[in-house]
C-alpha cells in the first residue's frame, strides 16, 4: 500500500510513471537507512534509464529528488537518451559508436 496526497492505495494501481518514482523514493530511503545503521556513507546510486515513463512534471520531479539527495552520496550517476534530462546535470559522460569502436567523452 503506498500513501500520497490523494489517500492510499495498491501499488499496481499506480502508473508506470508514478511507479518509476515510488521505486525511485524507496530504493533512496532503503540505502540511507542501512548507511546509516552500518555508520557508513553513501558512495554510489546508479539510475538508469526508465525515465521514458515520465511527462515533464515526473521528469521535472525526478531532477528535483536527485538534486535533493545529491549531498548523500559521492556519486550519482544518471543514464539516458533523453537530451534535456541529460542537460539538466553539470557533467556529462557521452559515449558514441565509431568504427574503431566506442568513445567517451566527458563534459
């Protein structure tokens, strides 16, 4: 059961969407908690991909989220292929196909 602002419900109830975030939330809370109770810091958080399941807002609120939590981990590491999603972060990692084989490029 998941509680919002409009009352509780079933997860599956939920849409993909807004399930990408609640998955997002939990997974968040999950490794603060067991950092904290471990008396370790938090290193990494890996998102990758699913942003596809957002509008704008849900994007919008996803950027918000990671740039809220940014301070607890050392690194967080964001992948996409969605261009303003990308933009919204200082330092991009892009990697290209070439015939050599892959580049990456930081920026």
């Amino acid at each position: 059961q998941i509680a919002d602002e409009l009352g509780t419900r079933s997860y599956e109830m939920y849409s993909g969407g807004e399930a990408f975030r609640i998955n997002f939330a939990i997974r968040v809370a999950l490794s603060q908690l067991l950092a904290r109770r471990a008396g370790a810091h938090l290193r990494t958080l890996f998102l990758d991909e699913g942003f596809g399941t957002q509008d704008e807002d849900g994007r919008n609120q996803l950027i918000e989220a990671i740039t809220t939590i940014q301070d607890d981990f050392s690194l967080i590491l964001v992948i996409t292929h969605i261009d303003e999603l990308r933009d919204s972060f200082p330092v991009h990692i892009t990697l290209s196909k070439t015939g050599e084989g892959s580049r990456i490029r930081v920026h």
